[in-house]
C-alpha cells in the first residue's frame, strides 16, 4: 500500500509552523511588557513622554515625565520620585492604585502644576513629535522620550 499524502494538511501544518516560528522570534525582540495587539493598534500617544512647558512655562530642567498606555497614565517620573498607576480593581476597592519610589524631594515651584496632569480625564492631541494635554484650563507640551 502507497504512503498517503494530504497536501492540504502539509500546508496547513507548515503555514501554522511558519507562524508559530514568527511569533516566537517577535517575542523574543519585543520590548518587555509588549504584546503584537499593543505594537500594531496602540494609540499613536501611548509611549513614554517629557515634559517640555506647562502653561507655557519652561520645565525642560524639572525632567517630568509619564508614561502612557492604551491612553492613559500608567506611570511617571516627577523629578525626583518615580511612581507607577495601577489599574482599577473594584473587587477589593482599589482605583488607580500608585507604587512609588520613596526619595525624600524638596516641593519645586513647579510641581504643583505637573501634578495636574496625573488625572483620568487628560485631553491628549498628537501633534507630529509632541503630544499637548489638557486638563483644567492647564496645557502642556512633551516630547517623546527617546528608547533606551
């Protein structure tokens, strides 16, 4: 009796190899804690961001930063401390947990106004290389922040 062979079924396997093949060497030169989903429909603000003005204010030297996921602050950096947002778990009360560094900082003039635009309800508008937030009657301009 002759050996069967099924080309369909040797195609299908070998297009589900090839695939398995892709995915496994995208997850190794992925950035840690990317997903394909994130790095192909991500919003285009999502990233890490630095502080260039708020309210028109020069805080290029105070080194604000955040970091934005899926739209929204999941973390950032307030010149001294850096701190990551949780998200939402309403089953055991917790919304919009922080973990943070525990620096001792001294309050800069400045902080104030940064600390704005730590909220849920931000306005972010991509601008070329700069992202504008609003919030409150509060604007800022950033700059991504280059890849380490």
């Amino acid at each position: 009796m002759a050996g069967q062979h099924h080309k369909r079924l040797a195609w299908v396997t070998a297009g589900g190899l090839s695939l398995a093949f892709v995915l496994a060497i995208g997850g190794i030169v992925m950035p840690p804690g990317e997903t394909l989903w994130h790095l192909v429909a991500a919003p285009k603000e999502d990233g890490s961001w630095r502080f260039v003005t708020i309210d028109g204010v020069d805080v290029g030297a105070e080194r604000y930063s955040i970091g934005i996921r899926w739209g929204e602050v999941v973390g950032y950096y307030d010149g001294c401390n850096s701190c990551g947002i949780g998200g939402d778990d309403e089953r055991r009360g917790i919304y919009h947990a922080r973990t943070c560094t525990l620096a001792a900082c001294v309050e800069r003039p400045h902080d104030r106004l940064f600390r704005r635009f730590l909220v849920r309800d931000l306005a972010m508008e991509p601008q070329g290389d700069r992202l504008i937030l609003s919030v409150a009657g509060h604007r800022a301009v950033l700059v991504r922040q280059p890849q380490t």
